[in-house]
C-alpha cells in the first residue's frame, strides 16, 4: 500500500511545476550587426535545447559566433572587423548593446 502511495505522490509531483528539475540549460542567442549599420542587432538563432547540461545552449552559441568570425576574418582580413557575431542569454531583444570587439576562432582539432 505503501509503494502505490508513493507512485501516486510521484505523479502527482511531476505534474506540478515547482517539483520539476530546473537544471536544463539556459536559452542563448546569437547576434549579428553590420558595417552598413553597425549599431542595428540582427537575429541570427536561437539556442533552446533543453540538455541536462546547463552550458550546453551556452557553449554551441559561443562555438557558433567564434566560427563565423574567424570566417569574417578570413574572407577580407585586410579590413578593421566593425561587424560580428556575439551570444547573449535569454530569447532575441531588439535593444541592447554591441560589443567593440568580436571573438574568433577555427577549430584547432582538423588536420
């Protein structure tokens, strides 16, 4: 008797929501701004899987930018880098700040 009462205190426990685990990860955001409008934040994508590792939204968003900036660099290397990618939490807000500066790199683990 005991164990069906636990069963039913389990289920009734995952149907209320301050019972769930909040430990999934966090959305992140990828931005864009451009050189005709430095100043103008662009959506690029969303980072919303829900993974048990909290970093993980975090780290791909992160991935993603650094990447696209080192292509950025690599297609006109001649010119001072204004436009760029960059990650912020949470969903796309259209007001907000842009970095001076914009993290690049390739991967470092292909021959």
């Amino acid at each position: 008797m005991k164990a069906r009462s636990f069963v039913y205190a389990l289920i009734a426990c995952l149907g209320v929501s301050g019972c769930t685990d909040n430990s999934g990860s966090e959305t992140y955001t990828l931005y864009r701004n451009s050189v005709v409008g430095s100043d103008i934040r662009i959506h690029v994508a969303t980072f919303d899987a829900e993974e048990m590792d909290r970093l993980y939204n975090h780290n791909n968003c992160e991935m993603s930018a650094r990447l696209r900036n080192a292509n950025v660099r690599a297609f006109n290397p001649a010119t001072d880098q204004k436009a760029g990618f960059w990650c912020e939490p949470g969903k796309f807000v259209e007001k907000g700040s842009i970095p001076f500066t914009f993290d690049s790199e390739f991967p470092t683990d292909v021959p």
